[in-house]
C-alpha cells in the first residue's frame, strides 16, 4: 500500500518525499492505516530503482532543496496493477490498508472497480459458505471454542461484504470525493501547514 499512495501522490504531481510524509501526518493516517510516514524514502528509493518514478530536481550540493519526483508511464502502468490487486483483498482490522480507498479509486476506470469489488465479494459468499457447512458439523458442542471462532469468522466475512457493497452503492459520490481529493492534492503545499 506504501508503494501505491506514493505513486498515486506522484500520478498528481511531481513532488518530494517530505510533502507526502507531511500529508501521511495531518491526515493521521498512520492510526488508521498501516502506511508510516518513516518508510516513505525507502519506498520512494525502491520505485526510483524500479523505474516506477524518476528524479526531475536534485538539488546542488550544499543547497537545503528537496529531490522532486514524477511518476512515469511504468509507474503509471503498476499503479492500475497495484490498485486492481489492493481493491481484491480483505479487510484486515480496525486499520485496514484498504480503508485509504482513494488511490485505489483514482487509479481505476469505474468499470474495473466494480468487476473487482463483485468478484471479491463473490469470493467472500463462497468463503462464507464453506464455514458455515463447517460450523453446521460442530452443531452439537455449541460452547466449544471451534464453534465460537466459525461464528466469529462468519461476522467478520457479513462485516466486510456489507462494507464492499456499502462502498458499491456509493460509489459515484466515492469517485467524486476521491476526485477531490486529487485536486487538493494538487493544489496544496502541505508544507505549509503545522502538524
């Protein structure tokens, strides 16, 4: 997830590291989602490797300038990838990686999302199916700690089927916010705003 915020925060607008690890901060992302602002460099580092973004500013020696980064057309390319795969997983958690939605969203045409968002959910009826033939054979011990768990594991897989299709029915105004979002982005230095 680390990797497709930033090259979704760079598919924006070229950038530095400190302007994302800034907005990961005012938004306090980290408490509800497992993206750090410490390990925005390594990962900044790894796709300039990768040839997922490429330095168009470095700053002469001696001068206190950030290095700013754009996304290429491969960056680009691996960001629909990313986003395709992250919109298929589970929900994992009170800080689910997939509850920062939006550089999914922003990353796929309406169409993919919910193609991926209906399988998954498909995947997630079979899932819950399966357990449910399971908990039928444990019916006769209904205190047992096996019965306790396949009940508690078909909650959280109604849990997260309401929650996609919750996110299905709002899905225009998800693009919309998801859009502006974008534009704030854009338009906004977060290094101009104390933490």
């Amino acid at each position: 997830m680390v990797q497709l915020f930033i090259l979704f925060f760079f598919s924006i607008k070229p950038t530095h590291g400190y302007e994302i690890q800034r907005f990961i901060s005012l938004n306090r992302m980290s408490e509800w989602n497992n993206i750090k602002s410490g390990s925005i460099y390594y990962a900044i580092r790894k796709l300039e490797k990768d040839g997922y973004i490429r330095m168009i500013d470095k700053p002469e020696e001696g001068e206190k300038k950030k290095q700013i980064y754009e996304i290429t057309q491969k960056g680009r390319d691996v960001l629909k990838i990313l986003a395709y795969k992250e919109m298929g997983r589970p929900l994992q958690g009170a800080a689910s990686e997939k509850f920062l939605l939006y550089p999914i969203i922003a990353s796929l045409q309406k169409e993919e999302i919910i193609q991926c968002v209906e399988n998954h959910m498909g995947d997630l009826k079979v899932q819950k199916n399966r357990i449910n033939d399971w908990r039928k054979e444990k019916e006769q011990d209904p205190c047992s700690m096996e019965v306790i768990t396949l009940d508690y594991m078909i909650t959280t897989i109604e849990s997260q089927i309401n929650w996609h299709r919750l996110m299905l029915d709002n899905l225009d105004k998800i693009i919309q916010e998801t859009d502006e979002i974008a534009a704030l982005i854009k338009e906004t230095n977060f290094m101009n705003y104390e933490l």
